[in-house]
C-alpha cells in the first residue's frame, strides 16, 4: 500500500514543474518550428508529424493529431519500459509524454501558421527549433522523465547490445525516420534539414543533461555501505567499486564507494543513497570523458 508520508512532496513538484516547463517549450518546438514547416525531428514525435501531414495532404477523411499520435505510438513502449527498465522510468516517461503530447495539441492551432512557409527561413527554423526542443527535452530528462520515443527505444536496445552508447542508438532510430520524412515529403531537403535540427537539439540535450561527452563520478561514505551499494546497483543500474578508506579523525577502517554514471541518474542516486543514511557523505565530480560499458565505445572518436 501506498504511504504517502515517505513521498517527497518538495521533489515530486519540483520534479513537475521541471517536466512541465519542458513541454511547453516542447509544443512550441513542435507546434510552431518543425511541423508546420515540414520538418520530421526523428523519434515518434516524426513518425507523428509524417503521419498528421499524411493525413491532411493525402486525402485522408480526418486529421491525425500529431499529439494523439505520439501518446498512442508511445504505449508499448511505456509496457516494455515497465517491464525491463523499471516502473521508475515508466512512470516518468508517462508522465514526460502525456505532458508534452498535449501541449503540442493544444498550441498546434496557435502556433502552426504563425512561423511557416513563406514567413520562415528554413536555416533559422533548424536553429531556433532545434535550441528550443533541446531544451525543452533536457528539462525534462533532468529531473528523470523523457518524451519516449527514441530514447526508450534506445535503452532498450541497450539491453540487447551494451557495447553501443545510447546516443548512438539514438541517433540511429532517429536516421530511418529522417529518410522516410524525404520519401513523404517529396523533397530531400526536408531530410536535410531535419538533420541539422536534430543535430543542433542534441547538442542542446547534450548540455543541459549530460553535459557533454563527460560523466559524473559520485564517492560516497556511508556508515550503511552494504545497503547504499546494493541499492545503487539495483535501482540506478549502476556498478560500484568499493576503496579502502580509513577516518582521519577517528582512524576507524571503512570503505568508500566509488560509481561512475551520467548526469542524468545522478539524481537517482542521490535520492537513494539519502533515503538509506540520510548522514552519507557524498562527493560528486565532473569527468571529461568515460568510456566503458553503458559509455561511450572504446574506439568511438
């Protein structure tokens, strides 16, 4: 049963608040740059907006919204989520995709005509959309959530092969819907110019949440280390390595725990190690680069 005592009501808002600031910047994106201008950002979010011009320009009997659309898409990914990476992230990105799809939705008749055609130049679309939609996404994923799409399907494909960096897949998933956007749209500009708002809102992503090609490394000194290291690596999904350390004041044996991770499951671990020894000691550190299992590719440039 559920006991509401042990919710963190102050991280649960502001947790909210994150994931709701990310999809109204995310509809803009959407509603107002890529859509109306025939740009497929990869992902479902593109297979949705493929579809709403399919159904408008192809002489379908009714619109799809690209929102509607993307929630429907989106569902057995949330199944599989549940299943394999955990309800935590389900919930999350339940609530990442239900927040942005909507707002998407509801600027579209605001927003899709106030920036298209020829009032847009396709150059700035590709930049000020792709900013946005960056930020609008490591918002969301700052606080755990994500918009689906891609990066589910990215993590659990990471499953399957461990050896392959998640933005990589990423960047996989999101190439075959960026060819077949050329296909619809009749002109290979299109694709190329989803390239570049892909591109750009990546690097967006890239900085607001992982902070570059880097990581983060957390030590850790806690006087309930067995359970804090078996919590880590069963619900952030991280190893720990664990140092011989000995108190300067106290002179007494005891060891550090050491986890490399990436930006965004740091909040996750510090939730759990706070949760377990509210009296830990935990030092954080940035890391230009990690490379390894669940990072980046050994011989990746």
């Amino acid at each position: 049963m559920l006991n509401l005592k042990k919710i963190d009501w102050r991280s649960l808002f502001v947790d909210c608040l994150f994931i709701v600031a990310g999809s109204v910047f995310y509809g803009v994106a959407i509603a107002m740059f890529s859509a109306p201008n025939n740009i497929a950002p990869g992902g479902v979010t593109g297979i949705a907006t493929l579809l709403n011009y399919i159904s408008i320009h192809w002489g379908f009997p009714f619109e799809i919204p690209i929102g509607v659309a993307t929630i429907v898409m989106n569902i057995p990914l949330i199944i599989a989520a549940w299943k394999v990476l955990g309800r935590r992230l389900a919930v999350r990105t339940l609530w990442g995709i239900l927040a942005s799809s909507v707002l998407v939705d509801i600027m579209d008749p605001y927003l899709n005509a106030l920036y298209s055609g020829d009032k847009a130049n396709p150059i700035l679309v590709c930049i000020f959309g792709g900013v946005i939609l960056g930020l609008a996404v490591g918002l969301i994923m700052r606080r755990g959530g994500t918009t689906g799409g891609s990066e589910v399907i990215s993590r659990l494909l990471e499953k399957k092969y461990p050896h392959m960096s998640v933005g990589n897949l990423i960047l996989a998933v999101d190439a075959v819907v960026i060819s077949i956007s050329a296909v619809v749209y009749g002109h290979l500009e299109n694709a190329m110019y989803a390239v570049v708002f892909v591109f750009i809102s990546s690097q967006i992503i890239d900085r607001v949440v992982y902070g570059g090609r880097g990581g983060k490394m957390a030590l850790i000194m806690t006087k309930k280390q067995p359970e804090v290291t078996e919590a880590i690596m069963k619900e952030v999904n991280r190893g720990c390595t664990l140092l011989k350390a000995q108190g300067g004041y106290s002179g007494a044996d005891q060891k550090m725990i050491l986890c490399t991770l990436r930006r965004d499951e740091l909040y996750h671990l510090r939730q759990v190690t706070f949760k377990i020894d509210p009296d830990a000691f935990v030092m954080v550190l940035s890391t230009d680069e990690v490379r390894g299992l669940g990072f980046l590719h050994p011989n990746q440039d």
